[in-house]
C-alpha cells in the first residue's frame, strides 16, 4: 500500500472515535443540565441540517482553495473549536445557545471534512488492494465505535463531562498532526483546476449520480439502506426487546452487543475475503441485500430471544460484506476530479434520508407493533437487491456495447487484400 494510506487510516479511525465521544458528552452534558429529552434530541437534530447545509457548500470551498491547503485548515479550525469548548465548558451551563452555536460550527466542518477524506481512500489506493482497504477502514471504525461507546459511558460516569471532553480534543491534535504528515506525502494530490465559481459547480456532483446508471442505482441503494439503517436504534431495538421478546434491558444490550460482535466479525470475513469481493462486486451487493432483506423479515416475526442474538451476529458479516462491496464499486466509477463534488451531494441525500427515516419509523413504533417497523424494513431493503439486478444488467450491457464498437473498429483499420496487393 501506498505509504500515505497508513497517517490517513490513523486519522479515519481517530476521527470514528472523537465523533463517538463528542456525541455522547454534549448529549448528556444537554440532558444533565436540562433534564428535557426535547433539548438533547436538539443537538444531533442541529448536527444533522450543518452537516446537510455543508454538504451543499464544499463543492464552492473545493473550487475555490487547493485540497491540501483545505486538508490541514479544517482540521486546524476543529481543533481550536474543540479546545474552546473543552475550556469553556462548565461555565457554559447558564449559556447553553453558546454551546449550541459551536456545534452547529464544528457539525459545519465535519460536514466539509469527511467528503474530502472520503475522496482520498480511490485515490491513495487501486486496483484490487481497493476492497481490502475498504473492509480495513470499516473494521477498525466498527471497532473504535464499540469500544469508544463503552468506554466513553464509564468515563463520563467516573470522570464527569468536561473531563471526558479533553480527551475528544486530545484525540482532534492527534489527528491534526496525522493529516499534516498525510499532507506531505499527497502534495500532488489537487483538484485539476479551479474556475471561476459558478451554479454548474454545485450541481456537477448531483448530475454525476443522476446521469451516470452506476451511480444512479449504487445511491438508490444507499438511499433504501439508508433508510432501514434507523431500525437499529436504541429506542427501536429497546422497543422490541420489551413487546416483540418480553424481555429487558438486559436482553436490549445483549441485543446491541451481538450486532456490534457481528459487525466486528463481518470486518474480519470482508478483509480475508477481499479478493473474492473484488472479483464478484455486484454479486456480493445482490447476495448481500437479499440475505440482509430475508434475516431482518425473520427477526421481525421472531418471539425467541436467543434466536433475535444469533440474527444480529449473523447480519454483522453479511451488512459488511455488501457495504465493502457496494463502497468499492461506488468509488471505481468516479473521476478522480469528481470526487469531492459527488461524496458532498451523496452524503447530503443519504443524511437527509436517514433523519427522515428516524422520525417514519419512530411513528411506525408508536402507531402500530414494533415488529411492523422490521418487516417494512425487510421488503424496503428486497428494492436495495432488484437495483443491484439492474446493475448486473447494465453492466453486462455496457460491455457488450464495448465489445462492439471494437469490433468495429478492429474491422475499419484491418486493411483489404486488395490494398494489401496494391502496396
């Protein structure tokens, strides 16, 4: 692998870690000096429409600075943000639109930043090394996920908030230091020219995923994915250990903990099946979103405790291996001076689809049995399997049209016996 890949991995897996201790910590920083349920759910709400409105504007900010420069000024910015708020934060009790002002500026720059961290994974690595870098980058975000949930939980309890927080600001030094490392080694990486800023900049990325097929239905996957992905919740997968298993809070971290074993062993399969991904993508993608669409339709008919824990081990490898399988494929069919326009206006529509999809099905929960919300779930992801289908299908005609033309080609430039003789 590229040597550059190694600092950026270190800052992906970093930044998974310090988002996971910043959720936490302002949550119940909020909660604590609230009590109000309301002004909590406010914070990833606030988080949500920054990050959806600087999705918006990156493809302005990458026309207008070089991407090196952008790669270190983000970061810089954060860092500083961060360690403002870690000074400030047991006086801003009395002060809580401050605090809430300086999310919606840090969910801004996390919003420009991870598009643009995105976009390095295609070009720091190629070819077949592409699906064992995916599946190492989602095993070691997986795994810092799980263990910064627990560990930020024990902390805040032990050490209090404000505590808590330094170590989140610690962390975003750390990464600023690897993304300068990470700098040096891509200088060559910028975008290849930068024009004046016009409305063709903003759209670029959305016509990309409209007008591209591959494109087109890999996002129309993401989006159904997207969707199903808040029937994993807390409060959902709370709701259903209680009605659907008659069980309880014990069963629901069970619940939780099993999904976060099986999405850990699913990394593992995906890395030491990479080649085998590699060479069968969409048929990794079909598999995948059919056997996800079968396992979740059967959990939500399921009345058996033991059985709901060996479904959430199990979809762990098969979500993995799809998710690996569909990013690769993703990433392949764009231009690298397209990068960052297409991740913007692709993480906006998947943000805004899983905000939505947590207030239908948290309605769905509160009108109608809890179960209904996994088998919705189960036949909305059998719609992720019929586009990968299509995929198939277009891909297969995308090749014969190639074989074709050159053909074709071939035939023109072959010269005729007679011309032949002539000479």
């Amino acid at each position: 692998m590229n040597i550059a890949f190694y600092p950026y991995w270190a800052a992906k897996t970093l930044l998974s870690l310090i988002n996971v201790i910043y959720i936490m910590v302002i949550t119940t920083f909020i909660y604590s000096q609230t009590g109000s349920v309301l002004y909590a759910a406010m914070f990833p709400f606030i988080r949500i429409i920054a990050r959806i409105t600087a999705g918006f504007t990156l493809p302005l900010l990458v026309k207008r600075f070089s991407f090196s420069r952008l790669l270190i000024s983000i970061p810089v910015a954060k860092a500083f943000l961060m360690t403002g708020i870690a000074i400030s934060l047991n006086h801003l009790t009395s002060q809580l639109p401050l605090l809430l002002i300086g999310v919606v500026i840090l969910s801004f720059l996390e919003g420009w930043e991870s598009p643009l961290l995105n976009t390095l994974t295609p070009r720091l690595v190629q070819g077949e090394d592409l699906v064992k870098t995916n599946s190492l980058l989602s095993f070691s975000n997986q795994t810092v996920t799980i263990v910064g949930y627990a560990m930020t939980g024990f902390a805040v309890m032990n050490w209090g908030a404000s505590q808590t927080f330094w170590a989140a600001t610690s962390l975003s030094w750390a990464v600023l230091i690897f993304l300068i490392a990470l700098g040096s080694l891509t200088r060559d990486i910028e975008q290849p020219e930068k024009s004046i800023v016009t409305q063709n900049v903003l759209r670029k990325g959305w016509s990309m995923l409209w007008k591209n097929p591959t494109l087109r239905l890999i996002t129309l996957m993401d989006i159904t994915q997207g969707l199903v992905s808040s029937i994993w919740i807390g409060a959902i997968t709370l709701a259903f250990a209680k009605e659907a298993l008659a069980r309880g809070e014990g069963w629901w971290g069970l619940i939780n903990s099993s999904y976060a074993a099986g999405t850990m062993l699913g990394g593992i399969l995906a890395l030491a099946l990479a080649k085998r991904i590699q060479k069968h993508l969409i048929a990794s993608m079909t598999m995948g979103s059919l056997l996800l669409s079968l396992m979740t339709i059967v959990y939500g008919l399921n009345s058996l405790p033991w059985l709901a824990l060996a479904l959430c081990i199990l979809i762990g490898p098969v979500y993995q291996i799809r998710d690996v399988a569909q990013q690769t494929a993703f990433q392949r069919r764009v231009p690298a001076e397209s990068l960052s326009q297409v991740y913007a206006a692709h993480g906006v529509l998947i943000s805004t689809v899983m905000s939505v999809s947590i207030v239908i099905f948290g309605l769905v929960v509160d009108q109608l049995d809890v179960r209904w919300v996994y088998l919705i779930g189960g036949a909305v992801l059998i719609v992720s399997a019929i586009c990968s289908i299509s995929l198939s299908r277009a891909h297969r005609n995308e090749h014969i049209a190639k074989h074709t033309k050159n053909t074709r080609v071939k035939g023109w430039a072959k010269p005729s016996p007679s011309s032949s003789n002539r000479t």
